[in-house]
C-alpha cells in the first residue's frame, strides 16, 4: 500500500506506505523528504541509518531527515512510514505549534526512537486508520486535511520523546533551550565550533548551557559540537566521493592535518583508515 499527496506548483508532497522498503522508490520525491518510521509488527525491525544498525521493536517509532542515510537493505518486515518535505510541512516554521524541533527532527544527539505505550495504541492505530481514509477522498481540502493530521501525529510523537528522552527535572524552558541548541549546532556546526557562539545565539552565558546539559544528563555543549562535527566527516567519508582535503575544507578546517588528527581523535582511526573500513 502506497499513497501520496502531491502539489506540483509548489513541489510539496506527503507519503504514506505500510513498507517503505518495497515502495520508497515510488514517491515521486525523495531527495529533501522528513519521515517517521512505525514498526507495527509484533516483530523486532531492523534499519540502518548512517551506517549503524537500529533495531525497532514492536509499536517503536523512530524519525529520519534529508541529512541522514537511512538504508532499508536489512529490513525483512514490512516498516511504516509517513514522509512530507518542507514545502508540504515546514517544521522550522511551525516550531511554535508542535516544539519537535531538535528532539524529534534535526538533534544532534541520540537518534530518537519512541515506544507507543500500551495505553495509546488505540490512538495511534485510528490515526493510521485516519490517514488510509483521508487519502481515499480526494477533493479540494485534502491537502488542508492531510497536513493538519500530519501535525496532530507530530505533536503526540514529541510527547511521547519529552516524555521518554528528556529527563523529568527539566522544566519547559529549559527544554526550549535544549532544543533551540541542538538545532543551531545542526544549523552551524561548520562555521561555529564555540560554546560562546552558540550562547550568544540563545542569549545565554556558556555556564548556563554547561550547567543546563549536565543536568540533562547528557554530553557537554562542546562535546556535542565535535560529536556533529565528526559525524558529518564520518558521512562524507562513507557516502561521498569526496577526497580527505575536499572534505577537511567543506568542514571548515583550514590545515587537512589538523583535520585529520582531529577525526583521529574522536573516532580512534584516521579519515583513511575509516574509509578503508567503510569499503571492506
């Protein structure tokens, strides 16, 4: 099962399929896309994204951007999947209506995945119900209908994450600040590599963020910044044609070098010697 909504004049589209692997093909667009993947076996499903293997358990879901390579090779059960790119649904823009921003999409942390508890089954399940509907009845709202569901499922899943990712002692400004964080380190990590950087940005002092983080439980704000930084190198390496020095400059190193001994450190093995590894 396949559908989708396209508008042509304005390039938007919504997918929807109960197995991404046999269909993700067939969606007319896929280059720019966002997706929530929903195992709804009663089966462990297994994806592979930026190189890992990630493990689904039954009623888990887990969320996917343009940014990632996500890899359906080892899925063996039928996987679900929503898919809509800026111009159906424009996430940055509507921040303030669903606030999934750097928790479900765009983080730099922990790829989010999200277990259904037992007692919203039910929801979730007439949601798919609702959209399979929706689809079926193509007229001039169905667009304005599609996108309004797509939002409300969006705004259950970022409960569920808050719920289950973020520790209870953060207050909602602070996971505001958490988010907004994440999001900018996604946004910059090639041009700024200071704590400082980011703290203006947020209007916070680089003790707040420090302070805020360890209580998140979390790794550091500079860490965090290497950590995105690394793994992009670890991308381009793996997925790209790009040589070392071509992807030492894209990361804003100046010195290949020191670019190297950087990925060195944070990895245990040189950008070569990564690569060679990626290619066994």
């Amino acid at each position: 099962m396949k559908y989708e909504f396209h508008d042509a004049k304005i390039g938007s589209i919504l997918g929807f399929t109960d197995d991404i692997k046999k269909n993700e093909n067939l969606f007319s667009n896929r280059s720019s896309t966002i997706s929530i993947l929903w195992n709804r076996n009663i089966e462990t499903v297994f994806v592979e994204i930026d190189g890992l293997s990630i493990q689904l358990l039954p009623n888990q879901l887990i969320t996917t951007t343009y940014l990632q390579h996500v890899s359906y090779k080892p899925t063996q059960q039928p996987l679900t999947a929503f898919l809509f790119n800026r111009e159906f649904y424009c996430i940055n823009d509507h921040d303030a209506e669903v606030s999934c921003n750097g928790i479900l999409f765009f983080g730099t942390q922990d790829l989010p995945i999200i277990t259904i508890p037992e007692n919203q089954f039910r929801k979730f399940n007439t949601f798919y119900e609702v959209f399979l509907d929706e689809f079926s009845t193509p007229d001039r709202i169905q667009g304005d209908m599609l996108q309004m569901l797509l939002k409300r499922l969006i705004i259950m899943c970022t409960r569920l994450a808050k719920e289950q990712l973020i520790v209870k002692t953060l207050d909602n400004e602070q996971i505001d600040v958490v988010r907004k964080f994440n999001v900018l380190v996604d946004t910059h990590f090639k041009t700024k590599r200071k704590v400082s950087d980011y703290a203006d940005l947020l209007f916070k002092s680089p003790k707040t963020l420090s302070n805020l983080f360890a209580l998140y439980n979390q790794n550091s704000p500079q860490q965090i910044i290497l950590n995105r930084i690394a793994l992009e190198a670890k991308r381009l390496i793996t997925f790209s044609d790009k040589q070392n020095q071509e992807i030492a400059h894209e990361l804003g190193f100046n010195d290949p070098a020191h670019f190297s001994r950087f990925f060195k450190k944070m990895t245990g093995y040189s950008p070569s010697q990564f690569r060679e590894l990626e290619t066994v």
